[in-house]
C-alpha cells in the first residue's frame, strides 16, 4: 500500500530513490527549502501535506513532545552506524511492516530487527 513520506535532512538521498521506487509519494526536508528548521517547523510542514515523517533525530521520539494523535505519523530510524547501507536496510524493514500494520497517527522506532510502535 503506497504512503505519502516527508523525509528529513539527515536522510541520505537513497532512501528517497527506495521509497519512490516502491510506489510511495515522497518529499523532502531540503527539496521544500525546510533545511535548518526547528523540529516542530519540519513536523508541521509535514502534517499539513498529511505524510509521515522519516528522521534520524531522536528528539521525535517523544511521544510528550509530539504526541502520535498529533500527526499523521513519525518514523525515527535508529541503525546501529549512519551509514547509508544501515540507515536504507532499516527502512526497507519498516516498509516491510507497512504492509501489514498501519502508521496513521502513530510513531514508529525503528531499529535493526525490530520496529516499535506506539499509539
């Protein structure tokens, strides 16, 4: 089921190309001129499009400060290492997941073997 992606600055270009070829609608932080924005800036260009949003930053993580019911969905990638391979497998894996659970006003920690979800 195809998704609709805002991704972060701090994502390497392949996971754009990854997600796109999967069928799923994606823009990004740098495309729309949002580099160097506060977080809350970024997240609220992306709810406005209604898109989840897909970051390395741990800050999203938190659910007092972003509230899963306050977007239309967060995923914080958590690799081992940054390099691009890592940061690419994990969100291979979590769309892997996609296809059988939903994201929709839900934030998303994904790590090597495992993606948690949080309502």
């Amino acid at each position: 089921m195809p998704g609709r992606f805002k991704l972060d600055e701090n994502l390497p270009q392949g996971a754009e190309t990854l997600l796109r070829e999967g069928g799923h609608d994606v823009d990004t932080v740098l495309g729309e001129g949002l580099g160097g924005e506060r977080d809350p800036t970024v997240l609220a260009a992306a709810a406005s499009e209604n898109r989840i949003f897909v970051t390395l930053d741990l800050d999203f993580a938190d659910i007092r400060s972003y509230p899963p019911s306050d977007h239309p969905g967060i995923w914080v990638l958590r690799p081992h290492s940054q390099s691009v391979e890592n940061v690419l497998s994990l969100l291979q894996g979590a769309l892997s997941v996609l296809e059988t659970e939903g994201a929709s006003n839900m934030l998303w920690i994904i790590e090597p073997g495992r993606v948690r979800i949080h309502e």
